[in-house]
C-alpha cells in the first residue's frame, strides 16, 4: 500500500512515524511531502539564498507561525509515538507550569495550573513554531521528506493523484492531508464552496 501525507508539520510527522510503524515497508510505503525545507528557509532568513519560485511564501512566521503550546494530553501522545521525539521536545521547550491572567491595572484574576491531574505529571510545552518544525523534520530525517509543494489533489479516479508547483504528479493508494488551514487535500474533498463550513474558527 502507497500512503501520500501532504504537510510535515506536526499532525503530518506525527502520521507518518505511526505508520512506519503499524504498517512497515517493503509490504508498504508511506510518503511524506512538505513545501518548504527548514535548511533553505534558514539560508533565506540569512540572506544567503534567494526564494525558489515554486515554494510560495519563505517567511518563516507567514509559513508555520509565530509560537506553540503543547497541551499535557498532545505531551503524552508525543511520547507514545516516539519516546526520542518527546525528550527532544522536553528538552529545548519551555514548560509552563501555570498561567496567570491579570487585568489591564496588573492585579492578578487567576492562577491556572497546566497539568491536567493524569500521571505522569505533564505540563504544557511552549516553543516557537518554526523551531519545533525544524525539530521534527531533523527528527524524520531531511533526506525521508520529499520537498514539493502540492497544489491539487485529483479524487476522480480509481486512485488520489497529487500534483506539484513543479509539474510533476504522484499517486497513491491514500493520501493524508496535514497541509493545514489552507489545505489542498481538504479542497479536493469538499471544494471551495465548503471552506465556511468546513473553514478553521478561531475564538
């Protein structure tokens, strides 16, 4: 079985490294694409590369976002996964015990714990995105990513064809999309027509 993930942000890493495990090659093999290498991203941040025509937005933040808070439950989940992947994370996030909500004059309104009662004691994990999206993909491996941005996902045949800024094509026996709020995959499944319905709501 050929399995396609579209996105190698965490939902999309997270996929993958379940299925290699549950279902291992040769009798299956799963694909990971991703738009944007967080090497080239960073030769952009420094000025010493120019963006590649067929990768879209190269500013880090417009790309994978500013910040990330793990909640105890995704902490745990991390390390059913891969215990390797949850200690990196431990390691170079910041833990955040509580949150403390003042008002506009500074006094404090409340004091709320993170840790949600299970054991072992999990807090919740802060880091800046664009990190932990570098994390994962060192984590996987650069050369197991394949680098191409997906711009459509065909579903009218016997099997889901992906198609690349590129003009190259793939086609598998499954396609995941973890591609985000922007998501190609979730086009292909619902159209443009859904995107109210089926759109992000943020509150």
């Amino acid at each position: 079985m050929k399995i396609i993930i579209v996105g190698a942000g965490f939902s999309g890493v997270s996929t993958y490294l379940l299925l290699r495990r549950m279902c291992p090659p040769p009798e299956h093999d799963v694909i990971l694409y991703d738009a944007h290498d967080p090497r080239e991203m960073q030769l952009r941040l420094e000025g010493l590369a120019s963006p590649a025509p067929d990768r879209g937005t190269q500013d880090s933040a417009a790309v994978v976002g500013n910040i990330i808070s793990l909640e105890p439950p995704a902490v745990r989940l991390m390390r059913y996964i891969d215990p390797k992947l949850y200690e990196t994370f431990k390691a170079r996030s910041y833990t955040n015990q509580y949150y403390t909500l003042r008002s506009a004059r500074g006094h404090t309104l409340a004091v709320i714990p993170t840790a949600d009662g299970a054991l072992p004691v999990e807090h919740t994990l802060t880091c800046p995105r664009y990190d932990s999206w570098r994390w994962l993909h060192e984590h996987v491996g650069y050369d197991h990513i394949r680098y191409r941005r997906v711009t459509k996902v065909d579903l009218s045949g016997d099997r889901p064809i992906v198609y690349f800024a590129d003009g190259g094509r793939d086609d598998g026996d499954l396609v995941v999309g973890a591609d985000g709020v922007r998501s190609v995959v979730k086009r292909a499944l619902f159209g443009d027509e859904n995107e109210t319905k089926y759109g992000p709501a943020f509150e």
